[in-house]
C-alpha cells in the first residue's frame, strides 16, 4: 500500500518568545529555507496567523515589527512545499479570526455553497407542501434538440437534484461529459440513459458508468463516481 503524502512534516509548538529571543540560532537553523504556516499567541490566546516561505525571516520579523509587544508564545507547522499554504492560511483565518489579522482568508477556487443550500431547502419545502396538498407538478420538458440514444435510465435517488460534470481518460484521450439532473449522460449532443451506456459509446464494450468515469463533485475535485453513492 502506498504511503499517503503528509501535510505538516514537522512542528515546534508553545514555544515561549524568550526561547525565540535566547536560542534563535537553533531555532532559525529548524526553519531556515523552509515553508510552513506559524501562529502567535498572547496569554494562551491566538492572538496572529502567517504564512511563510521563508519562517526564518518572519519569525525573526515579529520580533521587533508593530505586532513585536502583542504576543509571548508562538508555534510553526513545517509543511512539504507551498502549493497548499495560502489556502490553509485562508481556512484558520476564516474559522479563528485572529485578532491581529486584519484581513479576511479568502480562497482561490472554493465555491460558496450557501445559495446552493438555501435553493435546495426551497426545493424541499415545495415537495414537502406538495404532498400535503397532493399536488402532482409536470416533469421538466426535456433537451429535444440532442438525440436520445438507448433505453431510459436514473440516478436521481443518487443526485438529489444535482448537474455534474464527467471526464475520462481513455487510451490517452481526455473525454467529457455532463451527468443531467435526471440521471442521463450528455456526451457529443447524445444523450445516454446511464453513465455505463455513455462508457461502453466511448470504448465498444460493456463497462461500470460508476467505475468508468470521475465527476466533478467541487470545484478541482474529481473523484470516481461512485463516491457520490456512499
């Protein structure tokens, strides 16, 4: 089994500003040339959060800057590289709210769901009042402009309402495809009934929909696409 790459490498935690003051060599020879995120405290309270690709300068920078008499203790997490820091520093920074942050984290991709949440409760609640007053509503009208290929078929149980994106590669050529609301695969302006159909179109035998393609479940995020069913 192949070991899973880590994170966080190395850290030092609640280390006293005194120890950074007396032993800064030892310290600095710890950090020196490396990235990583640290956090300054006040009286065991969170008080700074930075990241850094180069810790050694920034710790020593807090030293004497204008957050230089604000804190008594800090921590460093060493990380492998720097792809993932200023997203991570996003993430504390929107959960603590550290007092000497002036600026909000903010993510590069991530998509805020919360209008995505309140349709689906209106969505809800509609179904919800339609049963009680038994009011059938007519399905949605569908695409009539793109020919529909093979028997009906659906994952609507699985997708709750949900458009997802697919893509495969397959003999070193990238397809893509779009898993409707209603369970079918549009792929080239065809329509399939299921993902396995649209697969076995792609490479002329029968194959699992669920195991042939990946699916976009968040923005960057591609997994197969029967982690969605779990």
């Amino acid at each position: 089994m192949a070991k899973r790459s880590s994170l966080v490498c190395q850290h030092l935690e609640n280390i006293s500003r005194g120890a950074l003051e007396e032993y800064q060599d030892i310290i600095r020879q710890y950090v020196r040339d490396r990235h990583g995120v640290y956090a300054l405290y006040r009286r065991d309270k969170l008080y700074y959060v930075g990241l850094a690709r180069n810790l050694k300068m920034r710790l020593g920078h807090h030293l004497r800057d204008r957050h230089g008499d604000s804190w008594d203790r800090f921590s460093v997490y060493l990380t492998i590289g720097d792809s993932h820091l200023r997203e991570l520093e996003a993430l504390i920074l929107r959960i603590v709210k550290p007092k000497g942050n002036a600026q909000k984290g903010k993510f590069a991709r991530s998509e805020d769901i919360k209008r995505k949440f309140g349709r689906d409760v209106r969505q809800r609640h509609r179904r919800d009042i339609d049963i009680l007053l038994g009011i059938r509503r007519k399905p949605d009208k569908p695409e009539s402009r793109i020919h529909v290929a093979g028997k009906k078929g659906s994952l609507v149980r699985v997708l709750r309402g949900r458009a997802l994106r697919l893509r495969r590669t397959y003999k070193g050529k990238l397809f893509k495809a779009r898993l409707r609301k209603d369970g079918k695969v549009v792929h080239n302006r065809v329509i399939y009934p299921t993902p396995s159909a649209a697969g076995k179109a792609i490479c002329g035998r029968a194959v699992s929909g669920w195991k042939f393609w990946q699916c976009e479940r968040a923005p960057g995020d591609w997994v197969k696409l029967e982690k969605i069913r779990r």
